[in-house]
C-alpha cells in the first residue's frame, strides 16, 4: 500500500470512528432522531470493514499462489492453510459488518 493511500484509508478510519462515538459525546440518542451526522458511523465502519476483509483475503490469496509456484509439492497444504486463514478472515469481516448495521438501526 503506498503512502498516500494509506493516509487516506486512516483519516476515513479517524473520520468513521469520530462519527461513531459522535452521539455519546453530544449526549444525543444513538441513530439520532434528527438524522445528524452521527448516524452515518454505522455504514462508514461497514465500508471500512469490507474494504479490510478484501484487501486481506486479496493478499491471502496472492500469496497462496505465489507459494504454490515457488513449492509445487507443497500446493495442498498451502490451500488447506489459505481456506482456513480466509475463512478466519471472512468471519472477522461479518462481524465487522453486522455491528456497523447494529449501529446504523440503534
């Protein structure tokens, strides 16, 4: 990831959590009745989340196949490790996503 992109991707995760804790710190109901800005932490963190989840299982499986170029022999291990780390990955992911939409409704 080059720098640029990086700092892009933490001032939305700076901007994401800001939005979240907005409704605590204002005292105002969480979801907000007026609909404010505070409302939008949910999906923001959601975004945020699924951009996450498919870099990391993108770079999972880059270098699955990297690896299994460089060891042929060893290709049925690496796919049983990769299917396991991204299905770890996966379950990370929907968590993420579904606090953010439990965000978005509270």
């Amino acid at each position: 990831m080059n720098k640029n992109l990086a700092k892009w991707f933490l001032l939305l995760c700076v901007a994401g959590l800001a939005l979240m804790i907005a409704p605590a710190v204002f005292a105002q109901e969480a979801g907000g009745g007026g609909g404010g800005w505070g409302s939008l932490g949910g999906p923001i963190g959601a975004g945020l989340v699924v951009i996450g989840g498919g870099l990391g299982i993108g770079r999972i499986g880059g270098s699955a196949v990297e690896s299994m170029a460089r060891q042929p022999e060893m290709a049925d291990r690496i796919f049983t490790v990769t299917i396991i780390t991204a299905a770890m990955v996966e379950v990370g992911f929907l968590f993420g996503v579904l606090i953010g939409f439990l965000a978005l409704g509270t």
